[in-house]
C-alpha cells in the first residue's frame, strides 16, 4: 500500500519558486515512499517567427544570393 505524501511549507515554497515566472514549460516531481525527493523543471522558449521573418527579410532587402555562381 502508499504511503501518504508527506509535503510541508518548504516544498510547497520550492514548486512555487520553479513556477513562478515560467510562461510554457513543465514541472516534474519525483517521490519515494511518500517523499519528495527531487523537482526537475523543464523550461521552452518560444519566439514569434512573423516578427523574425520580417526582420530577416529586411535585413536581407537589396541583397543578390551568390550562391552556385561561377559554378559549371
């Protein structure tokens, strides 16, 4: 049978902590017999690729690709 999970104001401060401020992402909580013993947190990042097109492609304006030139 399982135990009972024993969780106190420390670990409950700790998975605050790992949460707080994360936008996507996920915390993962590992426990032995009853236990918490271990919180991994793992964080994405994830960008707006209209905004980087725009920008790559403006960057890029007015520039020729050189690319196979000279080749035969």
């Amino acid at each position: 049978m399982a135990k009972p999970l024993k969780v106190d104001e420390v670990w409950l401060e700790r998975i605050a902590e790992l949460l707080n401020g994360m936008e996507f992402g996920a915390v993962s909580i590992v426990v032995h017999e009853g236990q918490i013993v271990q919180i991994e947190r793992t964080e994405r990042k994830r960008y707006d690729n209209k905004a980087a097109a725009r920008t790559s492609s403006a960057g890029n304006a007015g520039k020729t690709s050189s690319a196979g030139a000279g080749k035969v």
